[in-house]
C-alpha cells in the first residue's frame, strides 16, 4: 500500500513564492498549522514556510550559528528585538524565505518508507505526483490516522 | 624487534637519506599550505612516508614525537572543554560590557582584554571558540559591525597567547623542547605582550574606536543582560576554576617540584573528570569522561604528531644541521643578527603559513646553534622564535588556528571577514608589533 490512500487533511493551502511572508504568517497562525508549501505558476513544489523558521529567524544569528551560544537566560527577555526583528522580516517574500532542502514524497511511496521518513523529519513532508505537482502535506497525524482506522480502533 | 631499530637504516633504492627526507618534507609542507587536504591527514602521510622510505625506523619516529607537548595540549583541552559548559566564559564577557556601560570603544577594550587575559590561560582556540559568540551577541544588540571586535579578538588572542608557556602551541612546544619553563615565560615575555597590547589599541582606536556609536536603548538592552544568569552550572563552575588555579599553580611551582608541564595538565583533567563524576553512577560516569575525551581537538593533535615524526625524519637526515649552519654563515655568527633574523622571519613565515609547522621545524635548527652561542645566551632566540610565531600569527587569516576559528564562526553567523582586507589591515599592524619587540630584545638581552 502507497501514501496515495492516505486522504490529506485538511487540504492543502499553498502560497506562491512571491507572497509575502508575514502573508504566510499570518496564515499559519489563524489556520493553526506549522508549515505552508509553496507553489509555482506550474503548480510544482518550490519550498516550504514554517513556523520554526520564523521563529529562527528572530534569535540573534551568534545563538543561530553553529557553535553560537547555547543559553541566552543571561540577554534578558529582549522582546524589543524580538519584535523589532520580526518587523525587518517584513520585506521578505516567502521565496526568500523558505527551505527547499526537504525530502519529497512521491505518490508510490510505501507507507513504511514514508513513516521512517517522517519520523527523521522534524515537519509534514510534500507529497508530488509524477507529473512532478504538489498534491499536499504528508503529516504524522495524517499518517496515523489511516494506520488507526486501518487497525479498527 | 629493537635489533632491528639498532642497525643502520637503509633508505629506498640506496637514495641519499638526506634527499628523500627532504623531498618528503618538502612536500608534506606544500600540501599543508594549500589547505586543499586537512592538514592532519597530510601530516600522518608524511610521517608514515618517512618510515616506509627508510628514513627513520618506527622506534625513532616514537621517540621524536614530543609527548610532553602532546600531553599538555590534551590535558588543557580536558579542562576547558568541561569549564566552558558552566557558562563562565559568558558571564566574564557580559561583567566586562557591563562595566563600561556598553560603550562601544570601551566594550572593544574590555572584550580584548578578557580575550587576552584567557588566551595567556588557557589556548586560544578555545577562548575565541568562548568569546566570538558572545562578542557577536553583544555587538549585534547595540547595532555595531561585528568586524572591528573581532579583528580586535583575533589581535588578542595572539598576543595574550604569546605571554605565558600554556598560551600558544609555540610556546608549549619551545618550553617543552628546552626545559624553559613557566615562569620563565611569564618573566621573558609577559612585560612585553602587555606593552604590544596597549600599543595595538591606538590604531584599533584610531581607525574604528573614535568612530563607533550606539543608541542610548541599545545600550540600555546589553546594560539589561543579567551576568548571574550565564552561570548555568555553579558546582561546575567552581570545580573548574579550583583546578584551572590548582593547574596555574603547579606551573608555577614546576621547576621547584621537578615535573614536567604535561605532567601537571593531564593530572588536572584527571582530577577534574574526578570531581565531575564521583557521585554518579557507572553509565552517568562513561557518557561524562566519554564528553569530556571527545571534546579534544584531535585534528590538532593528531597534526603534531605526524608533524613531529616529518621534522624528526629530517633532522636525523641532517638537513636541519646544514640550515642551521646557513644560518650562521649568512650572520656571520653574530648573535644580536642571528637573534633578528629568527625574529623576522618567523613572525613572517608565521603570518603566511600555520605557525606550528614552522615551530617544530625551527627547535631542531635552534638547538643545533647552542654550541656556537653558549647555553645562556640560547635563551634569547628561544624568546625570538616565540615573539615571531605567536605574533606573527596576526599577520593573516591564516597565520593561527585562533584566526581561522573566528572566521569561520563569523562566516556561519552570516558576517564572513574576507581574507585580504583583513590582512591589509593585519600585516601592517603585525610588523609594528615585530618592531616593537626587535626593540624590546636589543634592549633586554642584547
């Protein structure tokens, strides 16, 4: 059995990479969800947006980079610049912004495959058919969800 | 097998050992100078080349391997990797912002001086490892470039490295090969790392510090930081610095207690790890000790090995005698020239090419002008060397480990310093510290 059977819920939204990102952030926060997936004109994959990445974004790069600093208790709670960094995040457009480095799902994925896959990843993962357009997120829960109907529980 | 180490080596296809050591020699240099292949590996080749040439049988590339180098590098590097974890790194860094009220000049003079001060403590890679993420902190909460601070950064770490014996692998390798020990570096060059300091700070200032501005709320934001808070492990913290004292201490007293720097590093992190693990139980104790071996830069140590066994081939081939005695030849054997030249060409060869190599290579030759300048008088080109390589290391990116390590870091940190305008800034600065120091020997031993 593939990922094909698996109905993606809720469907997906996807924004096109010149959106801008607090569009996409804004999204994220009234949907309740944690990454949204861009789509070119063609409809194909071209990255995705989250949370975390936002997130990321506003903590000072000497924290962020590898071997940066591994506490900041000590730099108070600094919302001023977390705020402030936020608003510099206001030029950029979702394309500027999202990782394009994911692992993608095609449709024939077995569903084992596809669980190891998920459990290695810290976000939902793209699914694309073969004709190389997005058809959606894959979850955790999603996946779970079929397993736990397919068991009868 | 030592029958076999007793009898005389006989070198590949009956080649002139002198020729093929320093083929190899030559070669290894050459592929560590373009950082093309990791330098540990080449090293490790070359030594490995060495022995399977002929040069050297294995028992005598042994004995060249300066365990009393590698001992105290690995013991230190214990030490410092369980300290840092306790957050005091940070919290000296964010006292000293604090104290002078987050101005930007005075935060450069404050965060090279702790720089400095822990570079002539402990090695120099490990303290900007500590003090560049804190720096960037700082700097990028009161809207400055990063650039200036840790050009300032790289500057004091060599030259705070260049004060004490633990300071600079330079230092630790000429103290282990000639029996100087710490207070010997303390007294000879210490006096002297102070003066290029203070002297390194007047361009610092003239060229960025008289210009540098931050906002009143800017300022107020880093004056809000809470030093007590980077402590994040008190009972750690304590530990380490009784150690680091008790270590510092028995330094100082080595000479009198007859016992070798390596000695007294490795019983530190022995003591230490102690400390750290005696109320925990067996599996809590392996991932502990297991941290703490691990965290060892082993690249490094691994180089000097391989290093050592190169420079062990060439000298039992001759070619360092025959270098040593171009050397007098082209002073003539005076030794205030002698003394110069090492000077010079060390702090220029150091700002081109990894510092260490050079070192290993330049012991040998030194040693092997004792007889013509007298035990006592020897001493002074051991200082000459160890002003060149340690300063000299300013002279580019690529002149010390430390300098590499703080780029690097920038670099992930997306504020990258470009090699050459650092080093046109650099060089200069360096050569003035040379000066400096060429007049601090004529006026001292000369």
């Amino acid at each position: 059995m593939s990922i094909k059977a698996i109905p993606i819920c809720p469907p997906t939204v996807c924004l096109r990479p010149e959106a801008k990102l607090m569009e996409a952030l804004k999204l994220m926060l009234e949907k309740q969800i944690n990454h949204v997936p861009l789509c070119d004109g063609s409809g194909s994959f071209a990255g995705v947006v989250s949370t975390n990445a936002v997130l990321r974004a506003l903590i000072p790069a000497s924290a962020r980079a590898e071997g940066g600093l591994s506490d900041l208790r000590f730099a108070g709670d600094a919302e001023r610049m977390l705020t402030s960094r936020l608003h510099d995040l206001e030029r950029l457009t979702v394309g500027e912004f999202a990782t394009k480095d994911v692992p993608l799902l095609d449709e024939d994925c077995p569903l084992l495959e596809a669980a190891l896959l998920l459990t290695n990843s810290t976000a939902p993962l793209p699914v694309v058919g073969a004709d190389g357009k997005l058809r959606g997120m894959l979850s955790r829960r999603a996946l779970l969800a079929y397993l736990a109907q397919q068991a009868g529980l | 097998m030592h029958g076999a180490a007793a009898t005389a080596t006989q070198v590949l296809f009956g080649l002139s050992p002198l020729l093929v050591s320093l083929a190899i020699f030559v070669l290894t240099y050459a592929i560590i100078v373009t950082e093309r292949i990791n330098r540990a590996i080449v090293a490790l080749l070359g030594a490995g080349l060495m022995i399977f040439s002929g040069v050297l049988h294995q028992s005598e590339a042994f004995a060249g391997i300066d365990l009393n180098t590698i001992g105290l590098l690995t013991g230190m590097m214990v030490i410092v990797a369980i300290t840092q974890k306790s957050g005091v790194f940070q919290y000296v860094a964010v006292v000293a912002a604090k104290a002078v009220k987050a101005d930007p000049w005075g935060l450069m003079v404050m965060l090279s001086v702790v720089t400095a001060l822990f570079s002539a403590l402990l090695d120099n890679v490990t303290t900007v490892l500590l003090v560049a993420p804190v720096t960037l902190l700082i700097t990028d909460a009161l809207k400055l470039k990063p650039y200036p601070y840790l050009f300032a950064l790289i500057f004091a770490s060599n030259i705070g490295g260049s004060a004490t014996l633990i300071g600079d692998p330079p230092n630790i390798m000429i103290g282990s090969a000639t029996g100087l020990g710490f207070n010997d570096f303390l007294f000879n060059l210490a006096p002297l790392a102070l003066v290029v300091f203070i002297l390194t700070l007047i361009p610092l200032y003239l060229i960025w510090g008289r210009k540098l501005y931050a906002a009143p709320e800017d300022r107020a934001q880093v004056m809000a930081f809470d030093a007590d808070k980077a402590i994040t492990d008190p009972r750690l913290l304590k530990q380490s610095l009784a150690v680091i004292a008790l270590v510092i201490l028995g330094f100082m007293l080595a000479h009198v207690i007859g016992q070798e720097p390596a000695t007294i590093a490795m019983f530190g992190a022995a003591l230490l790890l102690l400390l750290r693990v005696w109320d925990q139980n067996g599996e809590d104790q392996s991932h502990q000790v297991q941290r703490g071996f691990a965290e060892v830069e082993w690249v490094t140590i691994f180089f000097f090995v391989g290093l050592f066994v190169v420079v062990a081939g060439v000298e039992k081939a001759g070619a360092l005698k025959m270098l040593a005695q171009q050397l007098m030849e082209l002073t003539g054997g005076d030794f205030a020239a002698t003394t110069f030249i090492i000077l010079w060409v060390s702090a220029t060869a150091s700002a081109l090419v990894d510092n260490i190599p050079f070192v290993a290579t330049m012991i040998p030759v030194i040693h092997s002008m004792a007889p013509s300048f007298g035990a006592g008088n020897i001493n002074t080109l051991w200082w000459s060397l160890a002003l060149g390589a340690c300063l000299g290391g300013n002279g580019s990116l690529v002149g010390a480990s430390a300098n590499l390590v703080v780029a690097g870091f920038a670099e992930r940190a997306g504020q990258p310093i470009r090699f050459l305008p650092f080093m046109l800034m650099a060089f200069p600065l360096m050569l003035g510290s040379i000066a400096v120091s060429s007049v601090y020997l004529w006026l001292r031993y000369l």
